[in-house]
C-alpha cells in the first residue's frame, strides 16, 4: 500500500511539472529593459509596443528604464537575468556600436542575446539651435566650422550612441572639429538642445522632428538616402554636400541567450501582427519611421553587418572608452 501510495505521489508530481512546463509563455509579467532613460527615442516606440504585447498575451509588459553608459549599463543588467523568456532588452543601433567602441564590455551582443526583429528605423537629421542665426544650411556649418575649428560642439545621448559615432563619421569625412558632448540619453539631451546649451545635434528625425516644425531647431539635412515625405524641402546629407554619409537609428528586441524557441517565435509573430496595426503605423508615422519585422535570422544577419560597419567608424575616428 505503501509503495502503491508513493507511486501515486510520484506520478501526481511528475503530471504537474509536466502541466506547469507546458502552460504557455507567458505566464506572468514580462520586463522590457530599456537601457536609455525614459523620454529618448526608444521609449517612443517601446512603450506603445508594450501596451500592445500586454492587450495581445495577456500579461503586463513592463518598460523599466535602466540609462547608464551608452546604453551598456542597462545592456549588461539584462545579460545576467534567466532566458526565460520574462527579461527582454529594448536595444538599439547604439548596441551595435559599443562591440569595438568600449574597451571591456561585461556581456557580448551576439553571444548573450538572441535577435527577436528590428521594431523601427528612423533617419538621422543634422539640427543646429536658431542662434546660429547664419547657419541655415549645411553649407554654412561646413563654412563655419572650417573657420572657427573647436567652436562648435554637438550633444549625443551618451558616449558610444549613434549620436556620438555620427558625428564622429561627419567629422572624419568633411575635416571638421566640433567638440563632442555626452549626455546620458536623447531626452536630457534635446532639453539643452532646445534651450541653447548645446549647439548642435545629430539626433534620430522621431525626437527632433516636432521641435524643427516648431522653430526651435534648424533642420540643415537628412542623413537618409532620400528626403522624407514629413519634410519634403530638406534636403539629403548627399545633396548638402557631403556624399555619402548615411546614419540610420533603429530599435529592435532580443531575448537572452538560452531562452526557448518556442517564446522567441511567439514573440516574433506577436510584434509583427502588432507592427501591422493602424494605431501603430500612426505613431510610427509621426515619427518618421519605418516599421521593421524581420525573422530573429535575418535580423541577426543586420545586427552583424552594424558591427562591422560601425567598427570601421570607429577605427577611422580612433574613438574609444574604457569602461
């Protein structure tokens, strides 16, 4: 009877991991790690794309900003959690940069991270403050700036983000000196930006967009291979005079290493359905950015090309951070 007993015990076990091991993910409350502080690009599409996960599964999908180190802190806080598919990272193009800009890293973007799918691109735009009130075209930066080496700087949202390495790039193809100054992200950034602390800017179109149209930032070019429906009359980065400098930001999501296959496909077919819904091409409209969903192997295939591109910046401006 005994045995009979222990048996029955046994299988009732052996039934209830097996009924909790099949539930379907998720089960309870997701954490998107943003490693920007909150009112940057990255909340911008983050926080809708959250909102949109907890109507569709059924959990909350929480947005929990972790800012710090060009995005690195946040980054590095998320490799250490369990890939169990309840830790994601809202990462970005700025990710891709930190591989060869930071000397020592304490986690590996492709190592510790599975790709999910780019959730939104969104053209750089080089915007300067109005009281460079002869500045009005990018012409007249390059004029400027040849004749008054070190007077102008540029605010970035952090050492390491696209901010930073665009400037860097603009600086080694037209042999310009402007003064690099980090923040520690887009949002207290744009706030010196607006109020003159910061001369200038290569900033993501989605947060500079609504500031150009109100007057307080000079749009001088687009650093996109072609102008944008949203503002038509400004001119490319190419068209301006410098061939060839392109600067696209984009944002994306990855689950960590190790989490099953199973919740990366479930995550990737919810976003895109998500990414396919009026309210979100709005928002992403308004931002003048283009939706993404790419499969987690074709990402991963983009996210290694950004690498070794922004490796080749970064070797051509000798930037570096030790860390």
């Amino acid at each position: 009877m005994q045995t009979t007993r222990r048996f029955m015990l046994a299988l009732t076990l052996a039934l209830l991991a097996a009924a909790a091991h099949g539930q379907e993910w998720p089960v309870k409350p997701v954490r998107i790690i943003n490693p920007f502080p909150a009112g940057g690009g990255t909340d911008t599409f983050a926080r809708p794309l959250a909102a949109k996960l907890t109507q569709a599964l059924g959990q909350q999908f929480l947005i929990e900003n972790q800012g710090g180190a060009g995005g690195t802190l946040g980054a590095a806080n998320a490799a250490k959690a369990l890939p169990d598919g309840y830790t994601l990272l809202m990462g970005a193009v700025h990710h891709t940069i930190a591989e060869s800009l930071y000397t020592k890293l304490p986690y590996r973007l492709e190592r510790d991270f599975i790709p999910v799918t780019l959730i939104a691109s969104v053209p750089q735009v080089i915007v300067i403050h109005p009281k460079h009130g002869t500045i009005k075209m990018l012409k007249d930066l390059l004029d400027y700036a040849k004749a008054n080496p070190g007077k102008l700087n540029f605010g970035s949202a952090g050492n390491g983000t696209a901010h930073h390495l665009a400037g860097e790039l603009f600086k080694t193809m037209t042999g310009v000196d402007l003064v690099h100054v980090p923040y520690k992200g887009a949002g207290p950034l744009m706030v010196d930006l607006i109020a003159g602390q910061v001369d200038m800017a290569f900033d993501g179109m989605g947060t500079s967009s609504n500031q150009i149209r109100a007057g307080k930032l000079v749009a001088l070019a687009v650093a996109a291979g072609a102008r944008t429906s949203v503002f038509p009359n400004m001119p490319t980065v190419n068209e301006a005079g410098v061939p060839g400098y392109e600067v696209t930001t984009w944002y994306a999501i990855w689950a960590l290493r190790g989490t099953p296959t199973s919740v990366v496909d479930r995550l990737y077919l919810e976003i895109v359905k998500i990414l396919q819904q009026p309210d979100i091409k709005e928002i992403w409209a308004s931002q003048v950015a283009t939706a993404g969903g790419q499969r987690p192997t074709e990402f991963g295939q983009f996210v290694s090309s950004e690498i070794t591109k922004w490796s080749k910046v970064v070797k051509d401006s000798g930037a570096k951070i030790d860390n």
